[in-house]
C-alpha cells in the first residue's frame, strides 16, 4: 500500500466548508464532514465496478470503511510531521519532477490535481507530506527482505494458488449476423434449424463451412483464456464440456453456436520460472505487515473522537 502520492483535497487548498458538527476528530484534527463522504463514495464505488454491491444494502459498512481509511492516512501524516518536520528541498524537488513527468508535463499535472492556478509553494508542501512518508516509512519497513532459496520454495508450495497457469478452451462457433437479415427472428429460426441439424449428427465443422459468411469469417477460434472474446461469448463457452454443443445464444455481433473443442485446466508453474515473482510477493507481504503493525501501533496510541449518531450506521461513541 503507497500513501506516499500526491494527495490535494479542499482543505489543503484552505478552502473550508462549514457544517454544523465533525463527525471524526483525530488527535485534535477536525475531518470535514465532506471528506468522509467524498471518501465513501469512491469505497462504494470500487464495490460497485467490481460487481459486489448493488444499491444501499452495504453503505454502513462502506462507511467504516471510509473512516478508517482517513484515520490511517490522518494519523500517517501526524506522525510523519513529527518525525521528519523537515525533509530535503532537494528531494521534494525530484519527486515533483517526477509527477510532472507521469502526468505528461505541467500543464496536464496542474489539469489532473483540479488546481486551475499555479502554486508552487503549496503543490511543494504537499510533495514534502509525502517525501515525510517516504521517510516513516522506509524506517517502519527496516531492509528489504532477502529471502533465500530454501524460504522462497517453500512461499512457493503454500501459495501454489497464485502461480498457477490460466485456463484456456478452444472453441469453435458457427455465428450469424443480422446484417441483411429482414429481421431477428429470421436469424433465429436459421441458426434452430442449424442446432436441430446438430443434435441428429450432423458434423459441426461441416455445417459451420457452409453457413460461412465468408473466407475472412473464422470458425475454430484456437486457444484462448478470459478476457480475450466478448463477455457473453465466453460466459457460454467456458461453462461448457469438452464436445459440447451450446444453445443458439446472442452476442452484439448476432447469434451463435458454440462448440467446446478443448480445454487446459490450471496447474502449476514451474518454481524456477517464477522465483523472482515469489520473492516480489514475499517482500510485498512483509512490508504490508509492518505497515499494519505500525497503523494498530498510531490507533493505539491516538484519540479518536467520532460523533456521528449510531443510527447512521455507525457504532458511534466518543472516541477510540
């Protein structure tokens, strides 16, 4: 986890939106209500593009979410201020030309953080926040780990499950499109007449031959993995059984048959092809650990006030 980019909301510009109360006081930093919601709104919106929330059924949930997000990251600039309260101009000057550079030169940086006006003493304090957090953090981390070989096999035979080979399927289709067709349900009732052919023996490559549209048209689509046909295509297609045959089914390109020809299961890679894979992932782990250690350690010691009404959906309460 990376907290060290650059990070410009509406109270590091100073601007200030008044309401009433604060639902989350951190160590005596008052958290706009607004920031909790612009908070919450990008927690709900990952669960929804990921396809694992619909509606309202989870916002208590996304919201602690939110809260705790902004602790950690209130609480990692606390004590990065108060460790390193002055870091390098030398070093907050390269990672700003770094931004710049990612973003494609200055103007589209400047376009990209929502500041229509050059400040450069503010853009450089907020570049400073995260050299701090650089700095706590590569002390919070200590040397990178070095795993030996012996450490890095045995990562390997416990996490078997992220080095495996993706499954593939080759299939092949006989499709046609509605282009010309007088109508879907002509279509249709073509692509029936072809499946009843099917179902009584009629070889699938024969019949796919003649209702070709074309030369350009290909019917055996070779080995492929997810991601690499349309969605609804591949939903029918590795749902099915090596020889199977599918149902006439729709895609935005038209109808189809679908017929399995094979399949590769999942196994594992070979140790030595992705021993350096391993040793990413092990150092990844450790210092995930050690950066959780260290915000369990900020909480502990931190006084955290939230106000905000149980009925909310909250748990409420004077602090923490």
């Amino acid at each position: 986890m990376n907290w060290s980019g650059l990070h410009i909301c509406l109270a590091s510009l100073g601007v200030h939106v008044p309401h009433l109360d604060m639902a989350l006081i951190i160590n005596g930093e008052e958290v706009d209500d607004e920031v909790i919601e612009g908070e919450f709104r990008n927690v709900k919106g990952h669960y929804e593009r990921t396809l694992q929330v619909s509606c309202c059924e989870r916002d208590p949930e996304f919201r602690r979410y939110a809260k705790d997000n902004i602790i950690s990251r209130i609480l990692l600039s606390q004590a990065a201020m108060e460790r390193f309260p002055t870091v390098d101009e030398d070093d907050v000057t390269s990672r700003l030309n770094k931004l710049i550079e990612q973003a494609g030169g200055e103007d589209q940086f400047y376009m990209n953080i929502g500041m229509p006006q050059k400040n450069e003493a503010l853009i450089r304090e907020n570049v400073a926040g995260g050299v701090r957090l650089d700095n706590m953090l590569g002390l919070a981390y200590g040397p990178e780990l070095n795993p030996s070989d012996e450490e890095l096999r045995a990562f390997y035979e416990a996490n078997l499950q992220f080095y495996m080979t993706e499954e593939m399927i080759q299939a092949a289709h006989i499709t046609k499109s509605l282009q010309g067709a007088t109508s879907r349900q002509e279509v249709y009732d073509a692509m029936r007449g072809i499946l009843d052919q099917l179902r009584q023996g009629a070889e699938f490559m024969k019949l796919a031959e003649e209702h070709r549209a074309d030369d350009q048209q290909i019917i055996d689509l070779g080995w492929f993995k997810r991601g690499e046909f349309m969605e609804e295509f591949e939903t029918i297609a590795f749902s099915m059984a090596e020889q199977e045959i599918s149902p006439v089914f729709t895609t935005q390109l038209g109808y189809h048959i679908c017929k399995l020809l094979g399949r590769k299961v999942p196994e594992a890679m070979p140790f030595e092809m992705v021993k350096e894979a391993v040793r990413v992932r092990m150092q990844e782990e450790n210092k995930d650990k050690k950066f959780n250690e260290l915000i369990a350690e900020l909480i502990a010691a931190a006084k955290i006030e939230d106000t905000e009404p149980a009925d909310e959906g909250e748990n409420g309460g004077n602090g923490h």
